[in-house]
C-alpha cells in the first residue's frame, strides 16, 4: 500500500544575546551551574520581567529573511505548567501575536529541484532550565544557567514530505540564522533544537493522520533517523490494525528507536493569558527599515550573484554559500587568484572532502584562503601543474605554511623549456615503436599512452599543454 508521509518541524533557536530574555544574567554557555541566575530567573517573589530589544530587533531580522509578516504589535503570554527546571511555574511565551508572523522558505533538493516550504510563526518566548540525571544517583539536578535565554521558535507548515526534505529546510534555516548572527546555531550545546510532528495517510486522501511529536532532535543525521523510524513505525501499527495515537515520542539515538514520553499536549492544557507584567511591544515601519538596513547578503541572494558575477553553475554557488563563512572564503580565494571557477573546482572538491574527512568546519581549515589562492595562482603562471597541485595542497594540510617554498624545497617547479619537451617526447617517441605504428594505424587511444609515459619520465612536471601539443606534432610526422 502506497503511504504519504506529512511532517512539520518546530525549531527552537537560541538567540546569541549577552543577557537573557528579561533578566541581565550572562547567557555564555558552559558555566559552572546555577552561577548564571539572577532573583528573577530564581523566580523570587516581587522580581518584574524586563525585554531585551536585542532579541527584538533579532526576531525582526529573521521575519525578514523569509519574508514574513512583522506584527507591529506582539504580546507576550504565559505558558502555564510545572517542572523543576521552570522556578515561576510558567513559561513568558507568544501565543495569538507573535513577533513573525507568515512566511517561506526555500530549498534545493541533492537532485537540484527547488520547493518552497512555509513557515507558520516564529515567536519569541524564554528557555527553561536543565534537569540534570547523570551525576545524581536516584537524583535529578537542576540548573538555571539556561532558564531565561532568549529562544526564537520556527514553526513551519506541515508541508515537507520525507525527511530528506526536513533536513534541508533545517539545513537552509541553519543558515540563514548563521548569515544574520543572531544564533551560533551549535546544535550539539542546544543552541538549535528540533521537534519533528510526523503524520503518515494513504496517498490521495487529504485528512492528516494522527501525528506525534519527536522532541528536542539535536543533530541533522539524527532529524532523519528519527523521521525515518517514526514513519516506519506509524505505518506498521496501521497496517497491523493498530491506530496512531498523540503523543510526545523521544528518538532514541543509540538504539535508533522513538518511545512515547507523554501523552501531547493541546494549548488549553496550558491555560495560555497574556503576560500582566508586560506591555505589549509596538513597532513602526521606521523600525523595520533600520533593521532591514542592517542585514547582510543573505544565501539565496549571494548565490544569485555567484552565479552571475563569477559565472558558476547554480550547484557550485548554492554549495559555497551553504554557510556565511564558506562564502567569504571562497570569495577570498577567487579574488586573490583572479580565477573563480579554479577556485570553485578547488574549494568544493579538495578542500571540502578534505574538511568532510577530518570532521572539520570551514573556520577550522588547515589551509587558509591566502595559501589556497596562491596555490590557483602557481598553476595558473605555469610554475606548477595541476596536478602537482595536489601534492602541494597535501603539504599544507600537514602544516607547511609557505607554497613558494614548499614547490622550491620539492623541486616541484613545472618544466616549460620547449627544448627539454621535445627532448623527452623523442626520446619516449623512440622508445615505443610498436605503439607509434599503431597510433598512426588509427588508434587514437594510444596517444594516452605516450602522454603517461612522458609524465612519468618528467615525474609530473611537464607542462602538459606543451607537452600534448609536442606530441601531436611529432606523431604526425
């Protein structure tokens, strides 16, 4: 039987302000616990909220990033439940009028097609703190250092249907948040976190199914682990005569399993009223444009102009401006050695398999854009071939900082003297008979040959142009 999957993700975004939503606590992740909460984020009686315009003036730069309504007049509610970690027994949310109201999202599938996903709200509300269970034996430990940070929560459309699809939108978010600099978006500390709602139905009906929430997915592999097991999951209990219930499911990753944790929520669980010790936060056009003037070259945007500017194809630039910081390095490269689509070619094959090898960010690269651009410009001046290129390229990732000085130590300068050429392509013209008769029998494929033996001989450093031209020129005689 045929199945749809139907999935909306709500991505938790910790917003990278020096202090909290409404208190003056430091929001530096990795304190010493509970050093990081002041009386308000204690929760002490007579203690007042006060806003954060950081976090506004952020939560507006990202509606504007995917083209979202701004509400010009939001109000903060309270959230009502009870855990540990939350000291006032509520939580300072959005419910009716948040800060960002509708918008989209673009994305670029492996296979190159585009869809356009649509993002319900994004509205501000504060974090809780963290329960605590490994160092406390029959114990849970509470830590405030994280109640009170500023979290801006992305709830899309139920509009993506595979987890393929999930991960890409997350991945475009990821982005996008890293551009503006409102987040560092480190999923691993919790700066970024994803609840999955997932639903399956037959194809061709239009009802959703019943859907369940996967709470607090902390890395992109795993968003498609969990997605693709709770698919798997729902429709197997269908099938099976069972029904889907709804409820809040926890992905297991070590065992690649979701488990139910509680039965799901409904807004009027939470007795949701406005916020009494707010006011409402009211904002103009003018406020807007000052934001707006302060936003850099977005990726959809600088992926445009990669395309134009340097004449790279629509997959090269969507993978450099993948991040903010890929981008600038590439444009580093290109200007320094005045050939783009060499420094495209070089960036997304060796560097990046590189980097994908080791683990690595792109801030954290072994070569630097200034080594890498100088590397292009010695094969482009002919001091060095392509392919001695690599080797080059593989003494720098083991720490050699100089390229003049690695090719000059190596002597691995390219020959160009045309008489040393013509030498070599005789004396390997000589040396292979058999293979000049069947070559000028016919046998185009032979020509390979005399290339590879003449690269071996000069151990790579004949200039090849030359040399194939020399070549040819010889062969026809």
């Amino acid at each position: 039987m045929s199945w749809e999957t139907v999935i909306g993700l709500e991505v938790h975004v910790q917003l990278a302000t020096a202090s909290k939503l409404f208190s003056g606590s430091s929001t530096a992740f990795g304190a010493e616990p509970n050093t990081q909460a002041n009386i308000y984020d204690l929760a002490l009686p007579g203690t007042l909220p006060v806003m954060n315009e950081e976090v506004l003036r952020m939560a507006v730069s990202f509606g504007l990033a995917v083209d979202a309504e701004i509400g010009k007049r939001s109000v903060f509610d309270r959230k009502n439940y009870f855990y540990p970690d939350l000291p006032k027994g509520y939580q300072i949310s959005q419910l009716d009028h948040p800060t960002v109201g509708k918008g989209s999202l673009r994305i670029v599938m492996d296979d190159g097609s585009e869809k356009v996903i649509g993002i319900t709200r994004a509205h501000i509300e504060e974090d809780a703190g963290k329960s605590l269970h490994e160092d406390f034996q029959g114990m849970s430990g509470i830590d405030l250092n994280r109640a009170g940070t500023p979290l801006l929560e992305i709830v899309s459309e139920p509009d993506l249907r595979n987890a393929k699809e999930a991960v890409a939108y997350l991945k475009k978010l990821h982005s996008i948040i890293l551009y503006l600099g409102i987040s560092d978006g480190n999923m691993s500390q919790g700066s970024m976190r994803c609840d999955a709602n997932v639903s399956v139905r037959r194809k061709g009906e239009t009802e959703f199914g019943t859907r369940t929430e996967i709470k607090n997915i902390n890395s992109f592999r795993f968003v498609e682990k969990a997605i693709n097991h709770e698919v798997q999951r729902q429709i197997d209990l269908i099938e099976d005569g069972g029904r889907v219930i709804q409820e809040t499911r926890l992905y297991d990753s070590d065992r690649d399993e979701t488990r139910s944790m509680r039965s799901k929520e409904v807004a009027n669980d939470y007795r949701y009223f406005p916020e009494p010790d707010l006011l409402p936060v009211v904002i103009d056009d003018a406020y807007i444009d000052a934001v707006r003037a302060t936003m850099p070259e977005l990726p959809d945007a600088r992926c445009s102009r990669f395309v134009k500017q340097y004449g790279l194809s629509e997959y090269d630039a969507d993978v450099l401006t993948s991040s903010r910081a890929m981008a600038d390095y590439f444009e580093q490269v290109a200007q320094l050695c005045g050939d783009a689509k060499l420094s495209a070619n070089w960036v997304t094959v060796d560097l990046l398999g590189l980097l994908n090898k080791q683990d690595l960010d792109i801030q954290q690269s072994p070569v630097t854009p200034t080594q890498l651009g100088t590397l292009i410009s010695r094969i482009k001046d002919n001091t060095i071939s392509g392919k001695i290129a690599k080797t080059v390229f593989e003494a720098l990732t083991e720490g050699e900082s100089d390229v003049d000085q690695i090719i000059e130590s190596r002597g691995l300068k390219q020959v160009t003297d045309t008489g040393a050429i013509e030498k070599l392509v005789d004396d390997v013209i000589a040396a292979n008979p058999d293979q000049v008769a069947q070559y000028k029998g016919g046998k185009e494929a032979v020509f390979g040959y005399f290339v590879g033996q003449a690269m071996k001989i000069s151990k790579g450093k004949a200039n090849p142009a030359q040399l194939n031209e020399l070549l040819r020129k010889k062969l026809s005689e």
